[in-house]
C-alpha cells in the first residue's frame, strides 16, 4: 500500500531544517553605559559641615578659667575725725570733701564700726574685713603731733607698742622687710612686711597734717597665698589726701 505524505508536513519539516541550517549568530550585547557619581544631597553635605565646624570648636574653644573673678574695689575716704563721722565708703560728697587718706576696699568686706576706747587706745580709725575669713582684714590707725617720721626701726616698735597682734607678729616673724619710698610729690612712706608662721602683714606709715598714718593689711598664711595680689593692691591702694 502506498503511503501518503501531506504537503504540510512535508513544509514543515523543511522549513524546520532551513531554520536550523541558517540560524544567525546572536550578536554581543552593547556595553553597559559607564556608571556617574552623582555629588551627596545637600543633607550630607550639611552633615559633614557641621561635624567639621564642631571638631574645630573643640579643638579651639578656650575651656573656662577656674581662677577667681578679677577684684572690683570701692575707695573708702578716711576723715581721721570722731567715731561720731564713721561710715560707708564713696558716693559721700561730704565725706570725700573732708577726707584726709583713701585707700581700696574690696567688693564684698564688711566695715567694722570702731569703737571711742579702740580710738583713744591705739587711735584705729577705720577697719574692714573679709566676712569669710575675718582675721583677713585692713585698718588704718593715725596718732596727731608727728611732723615728719623717725627712723624706720623705731616707727616699727612704736606701732607695736599699741599693738598686741602686731607684737605677736614680729617677736615669732621668719623675716621683716622695710623700705623707703617715696611718692610723685615726695611724699615719704615707709613700707613694711612681716612674714610670720601663721600670718602675714603689710604696713605703709606716712605723716601729712601733722599726723602719722599707719594702714595695715593683714591676712592668715592661708589667705595670703591665695589672695596674694588683692592684699598688695589694697596697701599699695593708701595715700594721703593731697599726694595722690
């Protein structure tokens, strides 16, 4: 028996052989385009600014200063008078008028009211003090009839006379300096510094009107380290009324 082929598979077969036979070959693929780095978004840029602004204020910010805020003094106006004048310091046009010495007082101390017995005693005239450390203190004595200054030893022992605390003082003192000096106008004032065990004292003695003056700053060993360059301002603070 004859067999029968139909013309569709016949094509079929053959034009599955042509396409097998005149396959192309695939071509590459086109090369990928090169990748652009796009700059940070703002936000980072603005992260990184204000991490490098931070660094260098840590690098360069002066940390706080743990030293004592720098003094401010009021003058105090001295009339060398009757406890009956006694009282604050500046802003008295009165007080200022019939002054006789000025000297510093720092911001702060406390005035200590002197009694008439103090005054016809040892002639203290006026006195302040630290309210944290009392024995911190400066005061000023005078004594009337003195028309020029004795020798500096001499001056030194008189006022110890008066004093009890200032003969304590230089009988156990390591050292005692004195020096000469003398003002713009020639004013001649004697200084002296005593450097106890347990004290320290400064002392600046003049005479002006016929009177001798005798400022004292006196302050526990303790105090003296730390308060070193408030005392000095305050004895180099003294003057007379008419030297300055």
């Amino acid at each position: 028996m004859a067999t029968l082929f139909s013309p569709s598979a016949l094509f079929s077969t053959t034009s599955s052989s042509s396409s097998t036979t005149t396959t192309k070959p695939s071509k590459a693929p086109p090369p990928k385009p090169l990748l652009t780095l796009k700059p940070p978004p703002p936000t980072t840029n603005l992260i990184v600014t204000l991490t490098a602004t931070a660094a260098a204020l840590v690098l360069t910010t002066t940390p706080p200063s743990l030293a004592d805020p720098p003094k401010s003094y009021n003058m105090y106006y001295g009339t060398a008078a009757s406890a009956a004048n006694y009282g604050g310091y500046g802003g008295n046009s009165n007080k200022q008028d019939s002054a006789e010495y000025v000297y510093d007082v720092p911001d702060g101390w406390k005035e200590r009211l002197v009694s008439k017995v103090e005054k016809g005693t040892n002639g203290t005239d006026s006195e302040f003090y630290n309210p944290k450390k009392k024995s911190e203190k400066e005061y000023l004595t005078f004594l009337s009839g003195f028309r020029q200054l004795a020798p500096k030893d001499v001056v030194l022992n008189n006022l110890a006379l008066s004093d009890v605390s200032l003969q304590d003082l230089i009988s156990s003192a390591d050292s005692v300096k004195s020096e000469e000096k003398k003002d713009e106008k020639g004013q001649v004032y004697y200084v002296y510094e005593i450097d106890g065990v347990g004290a320290h004292s400064l002392i600046s003695v003049t005479c002006a009107k016929n009177k001798l003056y005798a400022h004292f700053v006196n302050a526990p060993a303790p105090e003296w380290t730390r308060d070193k360059d408030t005392l000095m301002h305050l004895h180099e603070s003294f003057k007379t009324v008419g030297s300055f």
